[in-house]
C-alpha cells in the first residue's frame, strides 16, 4: 500500500531515478546535501548548474545526476527559518510539492528527499516532517504516476521523528485500481452496517449498499458520474473512505466513513482537512453534504468542523425507500 518509505542513510548512494539536493539560490553547491552530492556528482553538475541561472525560494529545477547513481538531481531550495511568520511553512511545502512536479513532468517515478531546510537552514524538525508528509501525500493521492518516495535521512533524530509520525499518521489514498475498488466496498459493508443499521434499519441498509457501494456501483460512480473516492489508512490499514464531487462552485461530499474500532484517531478531521484543501486549491466556494436527521453524532461532528444546517430535503432513494436528511454547508 504505502509509497512512501523512511530509510536512513547517505542520499547520494541510493540507485533511484531522481534524489533532490537541498540547496542554496546560487545552486553553486555548499555544505550539507548540497556538498556531497556535488562531491560525489561530480565536476559536471557544478557546470550544469551554472547555466539554471539560480533557484529561488520553494522552486526547483533538474540536473541530470552525472556519476550519481540516480539519474537526475532536482536542486530545490528550501526557506531559512527565521520564526515560522514569514511563509516558512507555505515555502517548505512548495519545496516538495515542486519537486514532485518537475518529477511527473520527467517521467520520474522514484525520488528520495533529504530533510529539506532542517540542517543550515535551522527548520524545526517536527514540522518540517509534518510538511513533508502532508505535501507528498497530499500529490500521491493526485498523482498515480509517482511509485515511491524515499525520505532519506541522515541523522537518526529525523528518521524517528519520521517513523513515528508515519506510523500513527493517516494516508490519503485515492481509488485508482479495481483493488482500491474492492478494499472501499469492502469498507462500506462494514461501515454501513454498524454505524446504519440502528438509524435507517438492516433492510434499507443492504439496499443502499448493493444500490449504491457495491463494486460495480462505485466503479462506475468513478468512472461515469466524476466521483472521486479516497480511501483513509491508519498504521497502514484500511479505516475509512470518503467521497467526493465537484459541482459548480461547490465540492459534494457524498460520504465520509470511519470505522468504528478506528474513531478517535483524527482520521474524520484529516479527511477533512484534505478535502477542504483540494476545495480551496480548485477555488471552490462551499461544501456541501446531506446527513440523515437521525445521524446525531455526524450532525454534531460536521457542525464542529463548521458545517451549518441548512434544513431538511428529502432524497427518493428507490425501492420505496425515502431518505429524512439535512442538508449541511461548509462556506470558505
Ligand atoms: N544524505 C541525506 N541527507 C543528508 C546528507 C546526506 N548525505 N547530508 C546531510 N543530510 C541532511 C542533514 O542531516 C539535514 O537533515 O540533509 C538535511 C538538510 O540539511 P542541509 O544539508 O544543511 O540543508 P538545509 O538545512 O536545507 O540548508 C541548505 O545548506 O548545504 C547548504 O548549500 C546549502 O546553503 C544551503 C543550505
């Protein structure tokens, strides 16, 4: 499942498509990263990167890697910290992201990052991880292309931060494949059935599941009706899954389920969060769902995360079957 792996070790030995170089704006080389993979690139990087005229801030730009066992080096240049109010955060972020793009546009499908910024440039280590993460996970779930990213970490405080935060971390996943496909449907048997059952009863409950979170019905909700699903992994396991649906200025979110032995780790906020970003970044004004007027406890949580009840509406589900909901909307 997981594409991104935490390893420990020297950045410039890893025979990968692409390693990215934390460097400076010159992109003239200097200590840290940036000298070793100069060192061990070679002379021709130095020449080659004199003619990229510099990097700015939260840019990137590719090299190939030249006797570097990796093919290419994407040189990106990462905030200096001064107090965490001058668009560090904003910046650091931009980093990966960039990097990550340059990767797609040269069909580049493993890359390793060091700790950008969390060396000279003095970044708190945590957040900086907690950037790196969100960033990367964030690209994975829109960019299928991308097999693996390494962070390769150099000193055994980054690789701990890492791997505790991956491990009690929440990935994002998008539904591409039919495997995807079956582990949400999965899913929806489960969820539906212990969390629906005591509020619209087992009956309508194995309707709307063979109706409309069979498989089939998925695969072609996906690939007919421009759902989007996302699948919600904590410790690498299957927990949750939400969908979603871009109508006019707003963003549809038809469903968004936790397993019952996985509520209480953060996995509904994360879900959350992601969602308003990719809501945010599409310039979309509103969120919007519907929740059946006996789900108190979804009531209760969307009007937490800032969802306001906008009253009742009654959805004709088929087979006789009427759902009683509130519409909710979350306003940017
Ligand atoms: N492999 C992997 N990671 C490494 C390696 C290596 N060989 N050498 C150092 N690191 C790690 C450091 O431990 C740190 O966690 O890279 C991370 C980034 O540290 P720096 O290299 O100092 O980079 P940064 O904090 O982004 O500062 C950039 O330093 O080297 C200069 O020219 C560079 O001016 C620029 C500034």
């Amino acid at each position: 499942m997981s594409k991104i792996e935490i390893i420990r070790g020297d950045i410039t030995l890893l025979n990968i498509d692409a390693i990215v170089n934390a460097a400076n704006r010159s992109l003239l080389g200097g200590g840290g990263v940036d000298g070793t993979i100069h060192r061990a690139a070679g002379s021709e990087l130095l020449k080659a990167c004199e003619l990229l005229n510099g990097c700015s801030t939260g840019q990137a730009k590719i090299t190939p890697g030249f006797r570097l066992p990796a093919r290419y080096v994407i040189h990106t240049v990462g905030p200096v910290w001064r107090d965490g109010k001058h668009g560090e955060s904003e910046l650091l972020s931009s980093c990966y992201h960039q990097c990550l793009k340059l990767a797609v546009e040269n069909n580049i499908s493993t890359i390793a990052f060091p700790n950008i910024s969390t060396g000279v440039y003095g970044f708190p280590k945590e957040q900086a991880v907690i950037i790196a993460l969100e960033t990367v996970q964030h690209f994975l779930g829109e960019n299928p292309e991308i097999e693996q990213v390494l962070f390769c970490c150099f000193d055994k405080g980054n690789f701990d931060i890492y791997n505790t935060l991956l491990n009690s971390n929440i990935m994002i996943e998008k539904v591409i494949s039919y495997e995807d496909i079956l582990i949400t449907a999965d899913l929806a048997v489960k969820i539906w059935n212990e969390h629906y059952v005591p509020i619209i009863g087992q009956e309508q409950v194995n309707y709307m599941v063979s109706t409309f979170q069979s498989p089939g019905a998925i695969e072609n909700q996906i690939n007919n009706e421009h759902y989007e699903y996302y699948i919600l992994y904590h410790q690498s396991e299957p927990s949750g899954y939400f969908a979603i649906k871009q109508s006019g200025d707003e963003l549809f979110l038809s469903k968004l389920y936790v397993l019952k032995e996985k509520r209480g780790a953060g996995l509904g906020k994360e879900g959350f969060r992601f969602i308003s970003r990719k809501a945010k970044e599409s310039g979309l004004l509103r969120i919007t769902l519907t929740v059946n007027i006996n789900n108190i406890n979804s009531i209760k949580a969307y009007e937490k995360l800032g969802f306001k009840n906008d009253g009742p509406v009654i959805a004709d589900i088929g087979n006789g079957f009427v759902m009683d909901d509130f519409k909710m909307s979350f306003e940017f």
